[in-house]
C-alpha cells in the first residue's frame, strides 16, 4: 500500500490536533475521539502538551485511506517551536493548512504557507471553526487570496457559519475552478473564451495536477470538533494528494525527530525515500556540519516500528520509529553525503538563557540532561560557561518555559534559568598568522608546532579549513586533533562569540617521536589560533531577519516611526491596493517586538511575515561573553585552566613548563 506523508499546519490555535484527531478517529485508527481540552488526543502524547493544550513535538500517527496509507504528521503551531516544522517540512509530501474561520490568515498562515511554497509541497487548505461566533465562510476566500496570494478553489460551502448549527454541503465547483485553472491550463482558456461548458471531468484531472505543481490550494470548510467538512477534505486528500516518487537510488533517508523510550533509549524518526532498511542492518549516517561539509556515523540498527503497519521492514515512503542508533541525531541523513544540507526555510534561534541547578551538586548532571535534550534539538546548541553554569539557545520564552519542565519530569532536575538575551557572533576582519615551533633547547608545555592562518570566508561559507603542509608531515592523529581543536576554539571568538565564514590553513606543523602526543596539538592549537585571530581581528555581528510587513495606507508613518525605533533598514516600499507594503531587515533579536506592535499600530490589519537574512555588524558597544576554555590567549590562565581540568581530559605537557615563548606573527617558514 503507498504511503502519503501529510502535514498538519497552522497559526496556533487554529485547530490542527482536533482536526488530526478527528481523521483518525473516523477513519478508525482510534476507538474514542480525543479532545485538546481534556487532554486525551493521541498525537500530544506528552503530559506537558497535554496540561499546556499546545503541540510541542512533531508526531506521526498514521490511518487508511482507501488505496492510500495516510501518516498525519502533526506540527507545533507556536512560533517558539518553529525549528520542529522546518524538520517536519523536510519528510512531508503533501500538507493540510488548517485557518480559523473566525481570526482568518494569521501572521504564522503566511510564514507557513511562503515556506510550503517554496519547497514545493501540495497544498490544501482547511478553513476550521466554521460553527464558532464569528465565524466567516465564502467571504473568507477573499481574504485567503489577497494575503496569502495563491490561487484557490473552494470545493464546498459552509451553511449558518458563525453558529453551533453551521454545516457544510456539496459544492458544484467545476465552473468556478476551470476560471481560476485557466491560468495554467490553455485548453481551459480556450474553452472559456469560445463559451464552451468545460468538461467536468477534465477540470478535475487539471486541479489534480494544478494542485501537485504548487499552482492552486483546493479549499475546505469544516468545524474539526463537530466534523462537519471533514469527510470531503479526506476525499480530497485522497484524490489530490500523491505520494512522493523515489527518484533516487541506493539507501537514502532522513530522521526528523529523536525522542526517548521509558528506558532512555533513543529513538529515531526516520522517513524514507529510497532503499529499504530492516532490523539488525548496519547504516551509515551523515550529519550536515555549519560549513555545508558532513561528519559519518555508524550504527547498527537493532529493531524498528514501521507508522501504521506490523511490518519489519521498512520501504521507501514511509516512517520508522528506529531503535539501536546511540548517536543519532535529529537531522541525520541516511545514505551517501552527495549533495549540500538542505537551506534553512527558518531562522535559527538567536536567544540565550543561562542555566544552573538549584543544587550546585547536580551541574554535571544537568549538562548531560541538555546535552540528551539537544540530540532532539540539535539548535539549542549547549555549551558550559565559567562558573558551573550551561548556555542554551532559544527562540522564546515559552521554549524556556518547556525545558525547564522537561528537566524536571523526564530527569528529576530542578534548574533555574537566567534571563533571556541576544546572541551575537564574529566574523574575521582581515587575515593574521602565528605559529608556535617546539625547539628542544626552548621547552614548552607542549610538544608541538602548529602555525595556522585565519581568514574572512564569503558570507555562508561556514568554517572552510586547509592545510598547505604535506600530509605526512606528521602522523593523521595529529592532524585530526589540530582540526577538532580549531574547530572548538572558533565557537569563542576574541569576545567570546562564535566564529563564523572563516578560512583556517595549517601553514606549518612538526612533533618530535616519541614524546609527541595527539594532546599536545589539542592543547597548543587554540593558542596559536586566537594569537592569529587577534591578529586579524573580529567585527562582532549580529542575525537578521529579512521582513515584509503590510500595513494600511493610514497606519504607514507610525509602522515606519516603529521601525526607526527598532534600528530596522527598510529597504523598500511600494503601495498594493489601499495599503503599502514594506520590506528591510531587523535584528532577529527585535523581530518579536515588531510581530506584537503591529495589530497595535494597524489596529489588527496588518500582517508581518520574515525569513532569514543577512547579519549585519552591531551598532553600539559590541559586549562580551565569558570564554569557557580557559582563555588561551591569556598563557598563565590557560596553563590553570588545563591544570585544573579532570588527569583523563587534561592535556599531557613536557617536562619542562618553562611557558611558550617561540612564536611569532607573519609569513611563517614552511
């Protein structure tokens, strides 16, 4: 039986997990039908999403639909939980964008709807809460159109919407449809201009295929409490809908989500696209690195749970739930690394909170609580920090709010977070060189010489490293070290932020047998880089987001005042219709205070959508932030630090300590 991967999506609270809920309900994957507000519905699983009545994690339940094996993949719709649809996007062939009847396109329907757009995925569209107050039918269509921007086609009506009697009833449709398919379709034209009655049966073939190409969203209405309008949405899905063709060869997959059984093992969610995968089968993963590059893990697959079959054997399609991967991680492809990581639809998060334990006692257990939260959640990116205390990234307040429950339900940690704040990052200003050369009559800590450049790399280029020595020059562990060393330093720049689109060539390299170790060159790198780095020097930048925000005529100098007042560049604005749309960049730091002001300055009609943008330096005082591998650029702080580090993780030194003093900027002798 093919299997569709189909999305549910939406603004939150529009009703994506009642209307999951009800599809698998009536096409009997449930015995009793779970409701939000009692926290009984089958994909929020989670006792907190079932006490906060929010999705929190994507969830994958599955039901038959005639020919077809149907996998709902239920999203989060809070924009704190924005990175868990980007990963859901990637598995899904077709989507359900579900809108409220009564608040109509919200801000996160346009955001949600530009990304389905742009990768392509059919889409369509169900307009939910047809039988609450203030509910709207066709009149919404117009909205629809207008502030989405696509072409849609309603494939029922909705009769008494607004009240608790609302229900839908069949919709001759072809007519209308063949005017808005006309616009793809030149038969269609023609038989409009003639006069001609098209045939019913060809408009349907031609919204079939319009609605696989991205040309035209088909519109439901329907209430998914009552279940008014679900039944033709389902045909809908049904005849709309294909699976995605394996176009590939070999074994390929990807795992959008990592969770945990009761035994803490983890288990991966993998979609695949092309091979087959069983149990007991050796894999081979490849995990996207920042600089487009990726990193290999293996594994041994010890069983798997095919979505919504008894079988042991997953094919192409499908989703497994896949135990035995230890190293997993959400993001994870399977199959050969041939081809780039896939671009980011959303930002990542550019928020930080520092967390601590109540009990002092609990640090190392609370770093290895995050540290298993980040393998679900690779972006909130966990690092230590000077005085006991883990960072973490975020994209809100709420998300912070989730991890501190989850550590305590899932690891009995109580944990205090500090408040949020920005996160910035560094980009090289020019190009600097140092080396360090062991020199017996000159001991040093280290029985090393590393000497390495640093240079800007273009913007998106990540960390691009080189070496210009010859590579037996030294044995492999010792290159491995350098680049796991350079690689860690650079996520502390001279201010302590993170090095991005940077070029770092080993221009020089030497050890003396058999007293050199792999741990003298992880211990000397990080000094010769930041002496390089300093030398080239840092700008301290800051995440962008690139905004389009319409707004009405009237409402346009207070928008852009705002905007002022936000050190926002607004880079254009054109006037559509009876309002003015404009376009720029704003700190992603600040975009949440823009999303909030403006239904304030536009009383509730305007509308703010964003996606990544460039960064830009900092305006102002760049700040700081403490250095969490004992600051090698300070030696004598440095040597403390290694000291004080754990006899297996500290770095083995020479006999002698008599400090490191043969290094020296510029050309270095190759």
């Amino acid at each position: 039986m093919p299997t569709l991967n189909l999305g549910i999506l939406a603004h939150v609270d529009a009703g994506k997990t009642s209307l999951t809920e009800r599809l698998l309900f009536a096409h009997g994957a449930v015995a009793t039908l779970g409701s939000v507000d009692a926290g009984s519905t089958t994909t929020d699983s989670g006792a907190l999403e079932r006490e906060r009545g929010i999705t929190i994690r994507s969830a994958v339940a599955s039901f038959p639909l005639g020919a077809l094996r149907v996998n709902l993949i239920d999203t989060p719709g809070h924009p704190d939980f924005i990175a868990e649809v980007e990963r859901a996007l990637a598995v899904l062939d077709g989507a359900v964008l579900v809108l409220s009847a009564v608040e109509g396109v919200q801000a996160q329907t346009r955001v949600l709807m530009r990304s389905l757009r742009r990768l392509g995925i059919p889409t369509l569209i169900f307009v939910n809460k047809v039988d609450r107050t203030g509910a709207r039918g066709d009149a919404l269509l117009a909205d629809i159109r207008a502030k989405l921007r696509v072409g849609v086609v309603a494939l029922n009506a909705v009769r008494d919407a607004g009240t608790a009697t609302a229900r839908t009833v069949p919709r001759a449709w072809e007519h209308e449809a063949a005017e808005t398919l006309a616009d793809h379709d030149d038969d269609l034209l023609a038989q409009l201009l003639d006069g001609r009655a098209p045939d019913p049966a060809y408009v349907r073939e031609v919204l079939a295929a319009q609605t696989a190409a991205g040309h035209v969203h088909p519109v439901f209405f329907g209430s998914a409490t009552t279940g008014a309008g679900t039944a033709p949405l389902a045909d809908g899905i049904a005849m709309l809908l294909r699976p995605r063709p394996a176009t590939a060869t070999g074994t390929r997959g990807l795992v959008f989500a990592v969770e945990r059984d009761p035994g803490g093992e983890k288990v991966a969610y993998l979609r695949l696209f092309a091979g087959a995968v069983r149990a007991r089968q050796r894999v081979v993963l490849h995990r996207p690195r920042p600089d487009g590059t990726f990193g290999e893990i293996r594994g041994r697959v010890s069983t798997l749970e095919v979505v919504g079959s008894t079988g042991t054997e997953l094919a192409a399609g499908a989703i497994a739930r896949v135990h035995g991967l230890g190293g997993v991680r959400v993001g994870d492809r399977l199959g050969p690394a041939d081809g780039p990581a896939p671009a980011p639809q959303f930002s990542p998060p550019s928020l930080e909170s520092l967390v601590r334990p109540r009990d002092p006692a609990q640090q190392v257990r609370l770093h290895a609580a995050l540290t298993a939260l980040a393998d679900e959640d690779p972006l909130i990116r966990v690092r230590t920090v000077p005085g006991g205390g883990t960072s973490v990234l975020l994209y809100g307040a709420v998300q912070r709010e989730v991890l501190a429950d989850r550590l305590a339900r899932d690891f009995a940690l109580a944990a205090e977070f500090g408040e949020i704040r920005p996160v910035y990052f560094e980009r090289p200003a020019g190009v600097g060189e140092h080396v360090i050369a062991l020199d017996p009559r000159r001991p040093n800590d280290f029985w090393a010489t590393v000497g390495l450049r640093v240079e800007p790399g273009p913007p998106g280029s990540g960390l691009r490293y080189r070496r210009e020595v010859q590579p037996g020059a030294v044995p492999k562990a010792f290159h491995r070290a350098t680049e796991e060393a350079v690689r860690r330093t650079l996520e502390q720049g001279l201010s302590g932020w993170e090095v991005v689109d940077c070029t770092v060539t080993v221009i020089r390299t030497g050890f003396k047998a058999p007293s050199s170790t792999a741990a003298d060159f992880r211990g000397l790198t990080p000094v010769v880089l930041l002496r390089a780095l300093r030398e080239a020097g840092t700008r301290v930048c800051e995440p962008c987001q690139a905004f389009e925000a319409e707004v009405p005529a009237g409402a346009l100098s207070a928008v852009l005042g705002r905007l002022a007042g936000l050190g926002a560049d607004v880079t254009g604005s054109a006037e559509r219709e009876a309002s003015w749309v404009v376009t720029g960049l704003v700190p992603a730091r600040l975009m949440h205070e823009l999303t909030a002001a403006l239904p304030g300055l536009t009383h509730g009609e305007g509308a703010v959508w964003s996606r990544p943008g460039p960064d830009r330096p900092l305006r102002g005082p760049a700040p700081s932030r403490p250095r969490a591998d004992g600051n090698p650029l300070n030696y004598e702080e440095y040597r403390r630090f290694l000291s004080a580090r754990p006899p297996q993780a500290a770095t083995p030194t020479a006999p002698s300590s008599g400090g490191i003093s043969a290094g020296h900027s510029g050309r270095a002798n190759r």
